[in-house]
C-alpha cells in the first residue's frame, strides 16, 4: 500500500510539473504571460481596458491627422490669399501714379482681376474630405473628436477670412466684403477714379491687416491640434508600455523557471523509476 501510494505521488508530482513546463513553453512560443483570463483574472481585466483605450486613442489619431491635414490646407490657401492682396496692393500702386496711361490701368485692372479670381475659388475650395475648407457660416464649421469629451475645428469660416472692418475711408467702421471691395478696385483703375482708389488702398492695407489676424486664428487651431497629437502619442506609448507590462513574457524570469522545471522533473522521473521498481520487487518476492 505504501510502495502504490508513493507511486501515484511521483505519478502526480510529475504531472503536475509536466503541466508548469508546457505553460513555460507555451509563454516562449507565443511571448504572452497570460495565456487564458483564468491565468490572472486582474491583469486580463486591465489588458481588456488598456485594449480599449487605445482603441480609441487610435480613432483620436486618425482624426487628428485629418484636421492636421485640413488645417495645413487652410493655412495654405490663406497663406496665397495674403500673397495675392500684398501683389494687388502693389499694382494698385502702380495704378494711381499720376504718369500711368488709360492701357497700363486695363492692363493692372486684368491682373488684378486673375488675382481676384484666385481669392475668390477659395470660397468654393473643398478639403480632403470633400468639405468645404472655409465653410459658409458656423453651423457648418465641421469639428473633429480628438479627445474624450474634446473636439475641435481645423479651420475658420468665410466670414472670419473674407470679411472685415474697414478702418478709414468712406465705409470706415462697416465691414467690408473682400470680393466686393476688389471688383470695386478694378472700377475705380479703369475709371482712374482717384478717389475710389484711394479708398480701395486704404481698405486693402485694412484687408492685409485681417488676413495676418486671420492666420495667426488659423495658427491658433493648428497649435491646439499638434498639441493634442503629442499628448495622444504620449498616452498610447504608456498605455502600450503598461499593457506589455501585464502581457508580455518576462525571459529572464520565465527561462530560468522553465530550466528548473525540467530538471526538477527528471528528478521526480528518477524517484518514480526507484519507487516503481522497490514495488515491482515487491511483487515477485
């Protein structure tokens, strides 16, 4: 009784670390720590919240970089629409000196005209998406979810960049439509209506002016936006960092124990041959 009871004891002892050496070997092959939730119900949970969290993180990221996107293309097109009023100032210029023949007007007035159909397509530019780049009004302001309870637009509306006030002149505290002011500067060249044109100066330095403000909005959106990136690539490296942590297979922890299982093992194989030939003696004697 006593030799059959020391060998279901080997019999069990060897299963038992039979069973510990393929869980070492199982975390190897596939370098996790947790095969199955029941392994550590705790750190399964906190992979499962981690695993969602960065799920969202993700989506946080890929909006971001579209707004990056939009935001860069708004910056851009405001970027020509100041180019084009500083080059139309200059040929204003141009315009009311006093020796510029009738021919020289037209001919200003034309490249003024090219240069004013480039500002105007901007109102009718869309962005990668499909979206209009500088809505029409605020309502259709598109806002992108780059954070949880956070979102944010990536450019400004057509009124924030196409209309301001005018400082002097005639129309001097009401606010002015860029592309009414220009079809107006075109009229007074042509006409050479010096005191047009000298309005149409007067509120294009005014436009000059709006157009800095209206990138340094833009420069603002942009700024929120990158910081936002950095924050999301901050979080999903700790989230990922402490996901593995939970994880990921320790080797140099994991290696030794499997390497002492094994030998422990081929003890418990030597003990077992020993005991089961004491009970094989027993027998025959």
């Amino acid at each position: 009784m006593t030799t059959m009871f020391g060998i279901n004891s080997s019999i069990s002892s060897m299963l038992s670390t039979d069973s510990a050496i393929a869980s070492y070997q199982n975390q190897i092959d596939t370098k996790k720590k947790i095969q199955q939730p029941s392994d550590d119900p705790v750190a399964s949970q906190q992979i499962d919240t981690l695993r969602r969290s960065l799920s969202g993180n993700t989506a946080y990221q890929k909006n971001v970089s579209t707004a990056t996107a939009v935001s860069d293309q708004s910056n851009a097109a405001l970027s020509d629409i100041s180019t084009q009023l500083s080059s139309i100032q200059n040929k204003l210029q141009q315009a009311m000196n006093g020796t510029s023949s009738s021919s020289t007007r037209d001919i200003l007035a034309k490249e003024i005209s090219s240069a004013t159909d480039q500002i105007d397509s901007y109102k009718t530019t869309t962005d990668t998406n499909g979206n209009s780049l500088f809505p029409a009004n605020s309502s259709q302001l598109i806002t992108y979810p780059i954070g949880d309870s956070r979102s944010v637009a990536a450019t400004l509306t057509q009124s924030q960049v196409f209309n301001f006030t005018a400082s002097s002149g005639s129309s001097a505290g009401s606010t002015v439509d860029l592309s009414t002011l220009l079809q107006n500067t075109q009229t007074a060249i042509k006409n050479n209506d010096s005191s047009g044109m000298n309005d149409a100066l007067n509120q294009i330095q005014d436009a000059i002016s709006h157009m800095s403000d209206a990138q340094g909005q833009q420069s603002v959106l942009a700024t929120q936006i990158s910081d936002q990136d950095n924050r999301l690539a901050n979080q999903a490296l700790t989230m990922k960092t402490t996901k593995s942590s939970y994880e990921e297979v320790d080797y140099k922890e994991v290696v030794p124990e499997l390497v002492a299982s094994q030998t422990q093992l081929e003890a418990q194989q030597d003990v077992f041959s020993v005991v089961a030939k004491s009970s094989l003696f027993d027998k025959l004697g």
